[in-house]
C-alpha cells in the first residue's frame, strides 16, 4: 500500500503594487458614461472659451481695462464645474466598490488598505491628469487666439502667465484625489457627492463679500485658492479686497488633498467594513 506524501500548501505572496493599479484602472474604466464625460471636457472648454472670448468687444474701453485676459483663459464657472465632476468621479471610486461589497473582497486579497487607497489615489490622479493636462492647453489655446486677433493675447512667458496654466493642469487630480478622499471619509455615495458639491461649489461663492475674516475663510478653500492662481489681480477677477497671496494658494491647493488622504488613510485603517 503506497504511503502518502505529505503537500506543502502553496505560499501565498502578496499583490504587487502594479497588480493593484491595473486591478483598480479595471474598475475605472467600467465606468464609460463618467470617463466619457471626463474626456470631452477638452473640445467643449475649448468652445466655450471661444465664445466668452469672443465677446471682449462689447465690454467698451472701460471693461478692456479691467478685463483679465488670463482668467478669461480660465473661466471660473466651467472650471468650478471640471472640479466637482473629477471630484465626484474620484469620490464614487472609493463609494460604489463600498455600496456593492466589492471593497470587502479587495481588502480579503489586499489586507494592507493603505496600498489599496495608494492605487485608488494613483489611478484618480493619472486619469486627471490626462484629461486636465489637454483641457488646460485647449482652452488657454483657443481664448488666446481670439484674443490675439483683438490685440489683448498673452504668451506663456508673460508675468504669472505660466503659473496660471500650471494651476489649471493640476485642478482636475488634485479634485479627483480631494473627491476619493471624501469618499473613504463619508462612505455613502450620496453624502459624498453632497459633501463635495457643498464644499467645492457652494461654499465658496458668498463668503468673501463678508469682510476680512470671512474673506480669510475663503481663502482656504480650494477653489478660490485656485482662483487665485489663474488670475492677474484685475478688479474683473472677483477675488475680493483681500486676495490670498501665490505661495498661500499654492499650499491650500496642495493642503487639501494631502489633509484629507491622510485622514482617509487612518480612519481606513481603523474602520470596521
């Protein structure tokens, strides 16, 4: 009677971290009608730019004055709404996984949830990137060339130009980082998208017209740091009377992301799903 050979059970290694980022590009691109909407924001700002562009000549030589010609590049409304959708879109990457149960599987092969979050922030800030990178050549592009043929064109080399056009490539990854983050805080998908909708579009609006601490406050919020940045300081940029410095919006841009992944990394660690 032959005797049986014991078996080794089969060492079990753990994922690569180029398995969970093509594991988490997967997950992304099944979401076509969100990754199509994101890729087309490069041909409509472009449009868009033209036609607030073209319209400079009826603002009459007063409004020329204070016509700022590189936040024209970038119009705050149609930027204000890239923002909340790449933060929307980086919130559901953390929120639809959670509402399915799928996250639950993730973190059975992935114990280490913080390599899961890295991936999610990398994949959400790749895909930003690609599509804000374009977008911000588009519409700078297009509003210049109209404004070129009207005598009011900048060039990149131009005073805080570059800065401006840097501030707009990475608005779209650090929203979508600033969204994935709130969808790790909040878990449901629909406070999520409150909780971004509130705070990147709502609470920035009235603020600075409330005298000087209000108008600190609003200083630190993203989007009007942002502002900032893509402005020249004209009286048509609506920054109010006490503007945040360059170096001050660039931390608050920064700062938010950074703040809230942390956050989401602790609180991901610690929580029961």
């Amino acid at each position: 009677m032959p005797t049986p050979t014991p078996t080794t059970p089969a060492r079990l290694h753990p994922a690569r971290f180029p398995d969970l980022i093509a594991a988490e590009w997967l997950k992304l691109s099944c979401r076509r009608l969100l990754l199509l909407s994101l890729f087309l924001a490069p041909p409509c700002t472009a449009a868009l730019s033209w036609f607030l562009c073209s319209g400079v000549d009826l603002v009459g030589t007063r409004g020329r004055t204070d016509f700022d010609r590189l936040a024209a590049s970038f119009d705050h409304g149609v930027w204000g709404l890239l923002m909340i959708g790449a933060a929307v879109i980086g919130a559901l990457s953390f929120t639809g996984e959670d509402a399915s149960g799928l996250i639950r599987t993730t973190f059975i092969a992935v114990p280490d949830r913080r390599r899961v979050l890295l991936a999610k922030a990398a994949v959400s800030a790749v895909v930003a990137t690609a599509v804000g990178v374009p977008t911000a050549i588009a519409s700078f592009g297009t509003s210049q060339a109209v404004l070129s043929g009207k005598g009011l064109g900048l060039a990149l080399g131009d005073p805080g130009v570059a800065r401006g056009f840097l501030a707009a490539c990475v608005l779209l990854p650090t929203a979508a980082l600033l969204g994935l983050a709130v969808g790790v805080l909040v878990r449901h998908r629909a406070g999520a998208v409150f909780a971004v909708f509130v705070t990147l579009g709502v609470v920035p609006e009235p603020i600075p017209e409330g005298g000087r601490f209000l108008a600190e406050a609003a200083n630190l919020m993203p989007r009007n740091a942002w502002s900032a940045l893509v402005g020249l300081g004209t009286a048509d940029d609506e920054l109010g009377p006490y503007p945040p410095s360059v170096t001050h919006s660039w931390l608050v841009l920064a700062g938010w992301p950074l703040a809230l992944l942390t956050a989401a990394a602790l609180v991901l660690r610690r929580r029961d799903l």
